[in-house]
C-alpha cells in the first residue's frame, strides 16, 4: 500500500523543512557564525531526518511486516528489508 495523499503531503512538507535548515546552516558557515551556532542547527536538522525515517520506518512495519493481508513470506521479506536498512543506518 502507497502513501495516503495526506501522509505523503506531510512527508514532503517535512523534506521542505529539512531543506529550509539546510540552507540556513549552510548560510550560517558562509557568514562564519559560530561553532555552537552551526552545532544547534545541525541537531535540529538530525533531529528533523530523525523523524522523517521514523514516519517512514513506522509506514513500512505497519504496511508490510504486521498487515495481516500480507502474506508470510511477503511480511518476512518486508522484515529483513526493514533489518538491512535499520543496520545499514545504525552502522
């Protein structure tokens, strides 16, 4: 199952965002703002793609891993999918 327009329309408006404290942060180091000034905004936009991957980690364990109208073997593939990427981020 895809995204509803509204979650997509939330996931895009979040990207927006995250772009937006990008720019800002690139800004700030072109004009030589301080160190704590970058650090605070880098956390906020980690903090901003933590979320993003949460939402979307969320979507696929509810869509794939624990529908019932998924079959097993698609529900264990969708796991390990899930796995790999997990581990591939943490690692």
């Amino acid at each position: 199952m895809q995204y509803t327009d509204a979650e997509r329309r939330k996931l895009v408006n979040r990207l927006s965002r995250i772009r937006g404290q990008l720019e800002a942060m690139q800004g700030a180091l072109t004009q030589d703002a301080p160190c704590a000034a970058l650090i605070q905004q880098a956390t906020a936009c980690r903090g901003a793609v933590d979320g993003f991957i949460a939402t979307v980690v969320e979507h696929h364990i509810r869509q794939h891993v624990a529908a019932p109208q998924q079959g097993e073997r698609a529900r264990a593939e969708a796991a390990e999918e899930l796995i790999r990427v997990v581990h591939a981020y943490l690692t």
